[in-house]
C-alpha cells in the first residue's frame, strides 16, 4: 500500500493473528479474519467497517464514525484518513470487528484446553 495513514492501519491490522488483507473489487485493501471481512482500506484516505446497525448508529451518535454515503441504510460506516489522530481511531474499529469476528469463531468451533496444573 505504500506509505501514509492507510498503509499505517494496514500494517498494525494485518499483524493480528488470524488476519490476512488483499484486494477489493473497487481497488481498495481488504483486511479479513477468516472470510469475515472486518473492512477495508481507499488508500489513505478513508476505512469503511461493518457493524451491526446498533452498534453502528452507536458509533455514528458518539461521533467515532460517520454514514458510509454508498449503503446510509447499511451496517457499514465511515471514518476518513485526515491526520494522525485518525488512525488510532480506525485501528480502534477494526479491533471491535477483530474481537466480534475471533469470538465468533471460538464460539463455533471451541478450543480443548486442559484444566490450570494439568
């Protein structure tokens, strides 16, 4: 992705266990954990993320993302690229969707743990 907020996102994301990226059909990086997309990158000028839409007109009235303007009636937000405090907040989002996605997984096919001392 080059240099730049986006490519900053990108890298930290793309560290996570279980997350791989790619192309979106619109020429955006789509970061994924297993085939749940948890959003995506336009270069470094915006992310778009998923969500419940609960949780996404939560986000919208606490100011933390905005309206994705092609799907408004959609799940999906918003949050624009302009300055470094920016990329802190969608690393932020992309965590929620991250944490929602793993939990899901674990849930679906739980892990065998030992008992503690054993």
């Amino acid at each position: 992705m080059g240099e730049g907020s986006g490519a900053t996102v990108e890298q930290e994301v793309a560290d996570w266990p279980g997350v791989s990226t790619g192309e979106t059909s619109r020429g955006g990086r789509a970061l994924t954990y297993g085939k749940v997309e948890l959003g995506h990158l336009h270069g470094n000028s915006f992310a778009d993320l998923p969500f419940p839409k609960k949780v996404r007109d939560e986000l919208i009235e606490q100011g933390r993302a905005s309206v994705h303007p092609p799907l408004p009636e959609s799940g999906w937000v918003r949050h624009r690229l302009d300055g470094p405090g920016d990329v802190g907040a969608v690393i932020e989002l992309f965590r929620m969707n991250y944490d929602r996605a793993k939990a899901r997984a674990e849930k679906q096919s739980p892990r065998q743990t030992a008992p503690e001392g054993e």
